[in-house]
C-alpha cells in the first residue's frame, strides 16, 4: 500500500531561519473539548484508491483568504472566529502517486481521537477538516493518527515567511513570491513550491512537494499551481 513516513531529521529544523516570521498560529487557544467530526468516506466521485506512494505535498492555506470566502460556514467558527487569528494554516500532507493517479482513503478510518485532534488544531483549525485528512490521505501512510498529524505538524512548525503584509501592498507575481518564500527557507527551493489562486487572483494555497523521505524537492511538471508569469494578490483580512 502505501510507504511508513520516516522520523524527520533534527538537521532539517536547523537549516529554518530563525529570525524569519513564523506566520502559522498567530493567536491561537486550542478547545479544551474539540468537536467530534463526521466520518470522511469514499465516495463516486472520490472512490477508494491504492497505488504505490511516489512522493508527497504538504498544503497550505492562506487563511485570510479562506476566511473572507468561508467565514460563515459552521465548520469554519473556530479557524475564522472565536479570537483566533490565522496567517498559514496546514491544509495537510499528501501522498502522491508514481504517474497521474494518487492513492486515497486507502483503508476505514477510524474517528481521529479527541487528544490527537487538540494536538492539531492550532495547525489545522477543523476537527472536520483533521479527519477529512486522515480518512483520505493519512490512511494511505501505514502509520496511525497521531504519527500522521505528528509528522505533517513538524513539517509545518519548520517553515517561516516572508513578510506577508509588506508583500501585499506591492506588485507580486506568482514568480516573485516563491522568491521571497524560499529566501525565508533555504530548505525550499523556488522549484519545490506550487502556489494556486482563486479565480479573482487572490493568494489561496501553497503545495510544497516532498520525496518519499520528506525533503523538499523539485514539483513534476504538470502538477498544478498558477503560471509564474502570473499576478498574486494578498488578502490581509483587514490588516
């Protein structure tokens, strides 16, 4: 099925500049009790899917984005209200596949435990999104809840930023902002970095792509993201 994800190196922390901002949880208070979230199923039109694991993606969101566009939805109270406030978030850590398939709610996923969940939710800020994640992607992994958000949280917590409010109020290409986002990670190359955009152009998410052993690499061609050529703008959420 799929292949057990290896620990993370230390050295791989070590090469993170320290004094770039680290825009992931700006103000956040995980819930004491977080909600327990839905069962994520196969279904048509994502069925079950096994194929070997070729490499992964680790997404991220930019929340002020997300949150113009979904702040009203229910399962979006505690990532876009409630005194938390966002700057990246983890949407998760994908496995992809060898060509142009990608495996996906490989096995049944249990309900991703309550502690697990807490754990997770200043990364990810959805219990509904948490298990969506670990019923469609972690499940392909060979390793369990925990192991899984453990892995993809690392991950996370290593990056840093760019400033992204300077970077908002200036002409940006897509080109541009991988610049400054791989100046603050040394790590991650321009090439290791995807960036998609809504349809208006606003900044949506960033898929970094990642060998079998977790170190960022070039993207395949083909795999998604906006043109270089293309205009970025930032939502700062009224900042």
């Amino acid at each position: 099925m799929g292949t057990r994800i290896p620990a993370l190196a230390t050295a791989m922390l070590a090469v993170m500049t320290p004094a770039m901002a680290s825009a992931q949880a700006l103000v956040c208070r995980p819930p004491a009790r977080p909600d327990i979230p839905r069962p994520d199923l196969p279904s048509a039109s994502q069925p079950k899917r096994v194929v070997p694991i070729g490499s992964y993606t680790l997404a991220l969101t930019w929340n002020p984005g997300y949150c113009r566009a979904n702040g009203g939805d229910a399962d979006s109270r505690f990532q876009c209200g409630g005194g938390n406030r966002f700057g990246f978030t983890l949407h998760g850590l994908w496995p992809d596949g060898r060509g142009r398939e990608w495996p996906q709610y490989c096995t049944s996923a249990e309900i991703v435990p309550p502690q697990v969940i807490r754990e997770t939710m200043c990364s990810t800020p959805s219990a509904q999104l948490i298990q969506h994640e670990w019923a469609k992607h972690g499940t392909c992994m060979g390793v369990t809840p925990g192991e899984y958000f453990g892995t993809a949280r690392r991950l996370y917590s290593a990056l840093r930023y760019p400033d992204m409010s300077a970077l908002s109020r200036r002409p940006l290409t897509v080109a541009g902002f991988k610049r400054a986002f791989a100046s603050a990670n040394p790590a991650v190359k321009p090439g290791a970095i995807r960036v998609t955009l809504t349809r208006d152009g606003w900044l949506d998410e960033l898929w970094l792509c990642l060998d079998t052993r977790m170190r960022y690499e070039s993207c395949r061609a083909g795999s998604g993201g906006a043109p270089d050529r293309a205009r970025v703008k930032i939502w700062r959420g009224g900042r």
